[in-house]
C-alpha cells in the first residue's frame, strides 16, 4: 500500500486480525490509533499506522510502548498539516534545492523506528 492509502474498518479488521470491540476497546486505552474523519459517516486509519501497529506487535513491544507509538502518530498527524513548514525544515541550509514535499516523513521514521519497512 502506498503512504496515502486509508483502510477502512474491514479492511483494518483483516490486517490486524482483531475483532470490532477489541479495537474500539484498545482506542479507548490508547493502545490504537482513533481514526481519520473521511466524511459524514465514514472513518478510516492511514495504512501506514496499521502497518507500524502490526510491526511493532510482531517485535514485541509492551503496551507502554505501543502506547507512545500510538501518541507519536497521533502528534505526527497535527504536525504534518503545514507543508510550507515541513518544507522549510527540510530545506535549511540547502539555497540551491528546491523544497522537497515529504508529508509522510515522520509516519515512515514511525515504521522504520519499530522495525517495520517504509515504502
């Protein structure tokens, strides 16, 4: 999947093998990320963070670490809004290169991070 794609909730069903209740349940204690508004009546999670999700339980992570993975993607989501900021950042100090536009940056850093593989 590419860093854009939104699952929607069977599909996250399917990837993470868990069932309705136990991911509303583990939203409540922090353990997965809430998910993205698509719309009036629609919900997603960006695919990117069920694959960080999924890498991160695979390597055995405590629920006090998936806990700060999970607030680390939700902070990644608020700071990624500005794409004149994370163009700035990236480019300090090179005058003679255009802005490169990364808005994924930090959700690949995320993946890499727990040992998963950023596409």
């Amino acid at each position: 999947m590419t860093q854009n794609t939104i699952c929607r909730f069977p599909s996250v069903l399917a990837g993470t093998g868990l069932s309705r209740s136990t991911i509303h349940r583990r939203i409540h204690e922090g353990l997965f990320p809430r998910p993205v508004s698509l719309g009036a009546k629609a919900v997603g999670w960006p695919a990117v963070e069920i694959d960080a999700l999924n890498a991160a339980r695979i390597a055995g992570k405590s629920d006090d670490e998936i806990r700060e993975l999970v607030q680390r993607m939700h902070e990644a989501r608020k700071s990624e809004g500005g794409v004149a900021a994370l163009n700035a950042a990236q480019t300090a100090g090179r005058s003679d290169k255009a802005p490169v536009h990364r808005p994924h940056a930090k959700r690949a850093a995320l993946l890499v991070e727990v040992g998963g593989v950023a596409a």
